[in-house]
C-alpha cells in the first residue's frame, strides 16, 4: 500500500526514531547489580563459613563428651597425687623432725651438769620448749642455762622458776627454763 502525505509539513507528523538511552544512565543500575552481586557472595561465604564453624563445634562437643570420663579419671587422679605428695610431705618433716630431736636431747644431756635430774621436758609449740628439774645448787643451774646458751640447738634460753624446795627432808633447787630449739643449718650436722 502507498501512502500519501497531504499535510503540510509543518503538520505532518514527525519520523519517529529509535534512540537508544545514553551509557550515564544505566550506570546506577550497573552499580546496583554490583553491589547487590558482592553482597549476595559475601553472604554466601558468611553462610559457609558459619557451616563449617557448627560442623567443627559439633565434632569439638562429640570429642569432649567422649573423652570426659577420662578427664575425669584424670582429675581424680591429680587429686589423689596432690593428697599423696602432702602426706609424703608429713611424713618428710616427721622423719626430719625425728632426727632433730634426737640431736636435740643430747645435746641437752650434755649441757646437763652432775647432781641435776630433769623432771619434766614439753614442747610448747613450734620450736618452743620448757624444762623442769631439780639441783642442790642455784650454781649448778647457772651452769646449765650457760650450757644451753652456748649450744647451737638452744636460743632464747629463759629461767622462768628457781625456788627452794625439800624432797624426802633434802633441801633442793627446783627450777622452770624455756627456749627455742634452733635447726642447725644442713642436715649433715644432726643426720636428717
């Protein structure tokens, strides 16, 4: 069919043309879809991510409960190894104090002078000692607190008491002392 256009062409409808839009205004579109793409792998990563963590949580509890009644087992035997090493630790000082003590007495034997007898030897605590007896002199007492001070298992040598008193119608000197027994330094000097 032919057409004909009467019209002036003032009036004659104008040619349509297809124009394709201009690059600038796709641009925000482009930015969009990008940052909608990045957004969606990051997501999908955080997401695997988050996977692989439950998975290794999950083989981490698996593990734990399996092993639990060894942890157990294993700290109860610390425990029972922790009261063993302070029993052992009891017994190590006893056994020292043991040796100690017998160096202790004889050296109070040796300060001891002829004519005094001991009536009465205590621990009063720690490394604190009282000791009575009774002597026909108060020289011979004096003799026996130089002894004890001299000694280098004795410190602090104290008279508490030294009072006349009669035994079986013998007049004697009795006496009270208190001192500290001192651990000499190295166990080779008392064989501990």
């Amino acid at each position: 069919m032919i057409r004909i256009n009467l019209l002036p062409r003032e009036d004659a409808p104008a040619k349509r043309s297809l124009k394709l839009p201009e690059l600038s205004s796709f641009a925000p579109l482009v930015l969009i879809v990008i940052a909608v793409g990045v957004l969606a792998t990051l997501g999908l990563y955080q997401t695997q991510k988050i996977a692989n963590l439950d998975d290794a949580i999950a083989t981490a509890e698996a593990e734990s409960r399996r092993l639990a009644p060894e942890i157990a087992k294993i700290k109860r035997l610390d425990q029972q190894r922790s009261s063993l090493n302070q029993r052992l630790e009891v017994i190590s000082a006893l056994d020292r104090d043991r040796y100690f003590r017998v160096h202790l007495l004889d050296e109070l034997n040796r300060a001891l002078p002829e004519h005094m007898w001991l009536t009465r030897w205590e621990e009063q605590g720690g490394d604190r000692y009282a000791l009575e007896g009774v002597t026909f002199s108060n020289f011979l007492v004096s003799d026996l607190l130089q002894n004890l001070d001299r000694s280098p298992y004795f410190t602090g040598v104290d008279l508490q008491v030294a009072e006349r008193g009669k035994i079986e119608d013998v007049i004697v000197i009795k006496f009270r002392i208190q001192t500290s027994a001192v651990r000499p330094s190295g166990d080779a000097v008392y064989g501990g």
